[in-house]
C-alpha cells in the first residue's frame, strides 16, 4: 500500500526527515511514536502533499504510484486522507457542502455517479451516529469557532464519510477528553478492514488502548530508529524515548 | 486641454434652461468651468488619475434616442422581487419601463424633471444642500445638468414595504455619452424605506456617469440603501451620495462595485445630531486594468453617534483599487463609537490597493477603532480544502467567494442579498462550480 524508503525532506535549509523508512501493507494499523519536534507532522504533510517542503532524496510509492507526483486533490482522489494535526478554520465554507463535494469529487475519480442531496444526506446520517457529530456543527463553516474537541471529531467524521484506503491520523487523540476518545476510536475501528491501512501517530498509548496497531515506530531526529509490536508503546510509556536515542546514537 | 471643458459647456448651452432653477444650473456650471477636472496633485485625487475622462470628448447629448427591449430590461430586473421601479436608459428618463402608477400613500417615486415641476418647495429646501458643488468639480458638473434623475419622498411616519429599485440602464449609443443622474431622497420624520441603486451597462459600450445622490433623514427615520454599480468594463464612474442625519435616525448604506473601468464613489455621511447611526459596507471586486476608488467620509458632528464601516476588495489582473475611509470626531462629539475596517484580497501579483485610514478625533470621551488587512488566499486554508479533494481552481474560487461573501451574507435582505451573491459568483473564475456548491 505504502512503501517510503530513505525519506529525506528540508523546510527551507533545515533537514526534518532524514532518511525515514516505513512500509505499510493493506489493512495494517501502525502506529508512530516520537519526541516532539521529530518530524512526525513533517512525515504526515509530506505524504498529503503540502507545498514548502523539499523532498530532496527517497521514494515513497503508494498503491502503484509515485505519490510524491501528485497534487494534495490528486492524493486525495486516489483514496489518502490526513486528518490534521491542527484542523485550519475556512470562515464562509460550509462544513456539509464541502464533505459533499469532496465525495463527489472522489466518486468522479473512481468513475462512479455523483450522489445527489438526498443520497447524500441519507450517507451522512449513517457517519453521524458512529461519530457521535452534533447536527449544529455540521451546518456551521468548517471548523469554525469548534473547540479543539469539536475540530478531531470533525476530521473523524469527514475520514468515516469519505472512506479513504490510507488515513493518516496525526494526533487525532490530542485534547479529546475520555468520551471523545473512546467514541473516536469506535470511529476509526469501525473503517478498518483488511484493505484499509491507517497510521495513527499518538504520544500517548492509552489510544492504543483503543485501537490496537499491528506495529509500533519511533521517530527521532527524522528517521525510524526502532519498529516492534503493542507492546513497544508501553515500554515507552515506562521508560520514555532516552534509551532507545542513545541506543541508536 | 480646456477644450473638452469647453464640451460641456456647448451640451450645456444647447440644453433648455429656463426653469425656477436655472441659475443654479448656471451658477454650478461657472464653478466646473473655474476649477476645471481635478487633478492627482490634489490629496483628495492622488490615487486617481482622471485624465482619461478629462481627454474623452463625452457629450450629455444624444442624436439618437437608443431603445431597450422589455426583455433587456427584464433580464437585469430582480426576479423574485416585487419592487418599485423607476428606469432610466442612456440618462433619460423611461416611463415605458418605470413602474410608478399605484403607489402607497406616504411615497412620491418620479423623474426629478416632474419633481422640478412639481415638488418645487420640497426641491428648494433640500436639493444641492447635502451635496456641496465647492467639493468636487464632479458634484458642480452633476448640478449643471440636473434635469434626469430619481427624487422620492417618503412621509412621516410611513413604512415602505416594497424596495424602491433605481435602474440606470447604459447602452451603446452614437458617440460617446455623458449622463448626470441626480437623486434626491427625502426621509420623513420616523419613516422607513428599501432603495437600490443600479448602474448596468449592457454592452461594452463607452460612456461617463457623473451621479450625485443626496439623502436626507429626519429624526427616527431608517434608509436601507444598496448601490449596485456593474457598469460596462469601458464606462468611467463617477458617483456621490452624500447624507445628512437627523436625531436617532439610522442608514445603511451597501455599496458593490464590480464594473467600470474607471470608477470613483464618494460617500459622505454627516451625523448631525444625537443618537444618529450609520453603517457603510463595501464591496469591490476588480480584475484587467480596472481601477476603483472607494472615498468614504463620516463626520460625527454629535453626541451618542455611531459608525461602523467595512469594505473589502477583491482584486485580479493588473487592477487598481483604493480605499480611504476619512472619520472625523468633531469637538463635544462625546460618547461616539467609530469602527473601521478595510480588508483586501490579491489574487494576482499585479494587482495593487492603496487603502488609508484617516481619523481625526476633537472629542476625548469615544471609542474608535480602525484596521486595514492586505493579503493573499490562506495558504492552509487552500491545503485544507486540497488534501479534502477539492481542485486547485476551486478551492481558490471558494476562497475568495467566501472572503466577498463575508460582506453579502450580513445583508438582511434576501432576495437583494440572493442576487450580490449571484452577481459574485458571477465574477469568480469558476462560477459554475461555485454555484454548485452553494447552491443546494
Ligand atoms: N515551517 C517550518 N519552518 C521551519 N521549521 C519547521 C517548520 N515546520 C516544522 N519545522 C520544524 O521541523 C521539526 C519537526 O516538526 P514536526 O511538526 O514534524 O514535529 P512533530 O514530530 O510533529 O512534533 P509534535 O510532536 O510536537 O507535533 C521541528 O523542529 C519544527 O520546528
Ligand atoms: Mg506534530
């Protein structure tokens, strides 16, 4: 599904990715773990395709693509989805016509007919529920004036309706109190299915909880520098980062 | 260069002037012939080079009478807007098209040629007292040739449900035409009252208009006014709308801006007694070589008065816009609230804005506020809606339909605020797209 191999990327002069390597198969949940500041959010725009970072060495292949090619709508057609980090706030756009255009403009991808209003009303309703999204906010500009809550369950709801085949989740769990926690998780568990790859990067092992990854990274300093299984996610949460740098270093 | 001054004065010369107001006309037309076009060495006109309206020789008057069809007509007409209409083509006034017969008792919508006639008293307090000849050479030309024009008068105490719709019609005509529309709007005591203003050129035909507007409200009286300015991308555009408030009396004034290729609008609003309120919104959108200047002026001459002002433009291609919002606290103007703001988008790099604040404060005890933004599309807000699928061309579209639309969707009139955001659209490069989109 995904193959990144020796990942180098600059922001202007400074290096943030040096030299990262993941794979990821079909239906696979791994989860990346790291030190702020290690280019886990640099990872995650590079593969949705932000502007201002210079990918200067590496390959990263999805599907039979060459992602690093495409446009971020490009990206987004063929079925990758990131749920950011810091969802933007667009005063003006509304919440439910965008979701309805960009359904649609991925239906049009895939060859398929658009859904009308009513179609796609009936889709939504469904999406709703599994998220727990409050009607008011979904008539409401996107993400405007949402706590920060409000804004992650957002981005799970757009992710439910939109079924993307690789959801890149970037501190989705961030600032959800325990409800919205657990009620994000039942959103993400309920997409995942053997064609569908999701790569969760969390500080916190409790979402592991929740969604339980086939594999566990740590990035550091812009590289993998350990892989295992659950189980590495709590000996992090016991022993921190340290040992694993200087064993590494 | 004296020469096309020289022009005015001959149309003048050849206009009937023999009315109670003649030498008024008279009197105005020496002040033009005096003080000449300004120029950009004036700090008023800095910004705006008139010399190509100055060059042009434009006449007032037509050998031909051009004719419209209904269908022309109606393709312009609000649809779903049942309103009074008064229509105006080529500068002249058009009874054909107008819908004056069977209005409500407290209102007089008519030709200011019949006013003239008719209203003499009414015309003599008011008409040339808001808007002053000594201020512009625009305003003094506009008097000289006050024939055409909309004068309405609403009654004490009268509630005008039907909007008053104003429709100044341009076509290609033979040579090049200049058209002097001047309006007067008189508020009774406590009266209330919907008016657009629409300048439309219909082909790109080239022309000049030189509009005054003057408005007056007595105490308690609520205007509602829209301009809606789409004249042809070839015409010049110069207009005033100058209004005087009375007590707790209150104005809105909407001013769109999408065609011309030269265009100046000068508001001014004068808040002369206490508890008098004023809210000035603007919306400008430019692309080619367009230039707009948007001149705003409020003078808080009393106590307890308010005014908030906001404009925002949109700017394409190699276009030009300025914006200069003068505010002036006068002396025991105390306990006055002025909010300003003035927030501009560039789509290209050759676009420019010039956009100046100017607050003149004499009172100590008011609240004032003023700020001016410059910009380009939110580079994470365009991210945003990319890595959502949408396309490139659209996600800037919708960007921009949604920086415009901040301004149409406080309008609290629909059906007016249903054809701004149409009229919009209209002007985005993906209009089809952003239609659907919004239209659901
Ligand atoms: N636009 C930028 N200009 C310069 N440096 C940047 C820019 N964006 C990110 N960086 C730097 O790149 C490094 C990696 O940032 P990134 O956001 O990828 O970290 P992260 O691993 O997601 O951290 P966190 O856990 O805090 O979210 C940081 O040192 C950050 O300061
Ligand atoms: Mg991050």
């Amino acid at each position: 599904m995904l193959n990144i191999q020796n990942l180098h990327a600059k922001i202007g002069n400074k290096e943030i990715l040096k030299g990262l390597n993941l794979n990821v198969n079909a239906g696979e949940v791994h989860a990346i773990m790291g030190p702020n500041g290690s280019g886990k959010s640099t990872l995650a725009n590079v593969l949705a395709g932000r502007n201002g970072y210079d990918v200067t060495k590496g390959i990263v292949e999805y599907e039979d693509k060459n992602l690093l090619e495409l446009a971020p709508e490009e990206r987004a057609w063929a079925g990758l989805f990131l749920a950011f980090q810091y969802p933007v706030e667009i005063p003006g756009v509304n919440n439910v016509y965008l979701l309805k255009a960009a359904v649609n403009a991925v239906r049009k991808y895939r060859g398929e007919t658009e859904l009308d209003a009513v179609e796609f009303l009936g889709l939504i309703k469904e999406k709703m529920k599994i998220v727990k999204m409050k009607d008011d906010l979904l008539n409401r500009s996107v993400n405007e004036g949402f706590s920060g809550g409000e804004k992650k369950r957002n981005e799970i709801f757009q992710m439910s309706v939109l079924e993307p085949k690789l959801a890149i989740l970037d501190e989705t769990d961030s600032g959800l109190d325990i409800d919205a926690l657990k009620i994000v998780s039942e959103g993400v568990n309920s997409l995942r299915n053997e064609e569908r790859s999701i790569i969760l990067v969390t500080h916190y092992q409790r979402l592991l909880d929740y969604i339980k990854p086939d594999h566990v990274h740590v990035l550091s300093n812009g590289k993998i520098i350990k892989s295992g299984g659950p189980e590495l996610a709590l000996e992090l949460e016991e022993k921190g980062y340290d040992w694993i740098k200087e064993k590494a270093a | 260069m004296n020469d096309n001054i020289q022009n005015y004065v001959s149309d003048f010369e050849r206009l009937k002037n023999d009315d109670w107001f003649a030498e008024s006309r008279y009197t105005a037309l020496k002040l033009f012939k005096e003080s000449g076009f300004p120029n950009s060495k004036l700090e008023n006109w800095k910004y705006t080079d008139v010399r190509p309206i100055k060059r042009k020789s434009f006449s007032n008057v037509s050998e031909v009478t051009v004719s419209v069809s209904a269908e022309e007509v109606n393709a312009i007409r609000f649809d779903d807007l049942d309103c009074i209409e008064i229509v105006f083509i080529n500068g002249m006034f058009s009874k054909e098209h107008s819908s004056l017969s069977a209005l409500d008792k407290g209102i007089v919508v008519e030709n200011m040629l019949d006013a003239l006639a008719n209203d003499k008293d009414l015309l003599t307090k008011h008409l040339t007292k808001y808007a002053n000849d000594n201020v512009s050479p625009f305003i003094a030309l506009n008097t000289a040739f006050i024939k055409n024009g909309t004068f309405i008068n609403v009654a004490p105490n009268t509630l005008i449900e039907k909007p008053i719709n104003i429709l100044y019609l341009s076509k290609e005509s033979n040579g090049a035409l200049a058209i002097h529309p001047r309006n007067l709007i008189v508020m009774g005591e406590n009266s209330e009252a919907t008016i657009i203003e629409s300048y439309i050129g219909l082909d790109n035909a080239n022309y000049f208009t030189n509009s005054v507007t003057e408005v007056t409200l007595s105490p308690s009286a609520n205007l509602k006014h829209y301009k809606i300015q789409q004249e042809s991308l070839n015409a010049y555009h110069i207009g005033n709308l100058n209004v005087m408030q009375g007590k707790d009396s209150k104005l809105e004034s909407h001013s769109i801006s999408l065609g011309g290729a030269l265009v100046r609008n000068d508001i001014h609003g004068q808040l002369a007694a206490e508890g008098a309120e004023i809210i000035m919104n603007g919306l400008y959108m430019t692309g080619n070589k367009q230039h707009v200047d948007n001149h705003t002026r409020i003078d808080h001459l009393k106590p307890r008065t308010l005014s908030t002002e906001n404009y925002r433009g949109v700017l394409n291609g190699k276009s030009r816009a300025v914006f200069n919002g003068k505010v002036i606290v006068h002396k025991d103007a105390q306990k006055i609230e002025a909010h300003q703001h003035n927030a501009n988008l560039l789509l290209s790099d050759d676009a420019e804005i010039d956009t100046k604040p100017e607050l003149e404060i004499y009172a100590d005890d008011v609240k004032c506020t003023h700020g001016a933004t410059v910009g380009q599309l939110d580079q994470n807000m365009l991210f945003y809606l990319r890595s959502r699928a949408i396309d490139e061309e659209t996600a800037r579209s919708l960007l921009t339909y949604a920086f415009a639309d901040e301004l149409i969707s406080n309008i609290s009139f629909a059906p007016i605020r249903n054809r701004l955001e149409r009229l919009v659209i209209g002007q985005l490069p993906d209009a089809a797209l952003i239609r659907e989109f919004t239209n659901e």
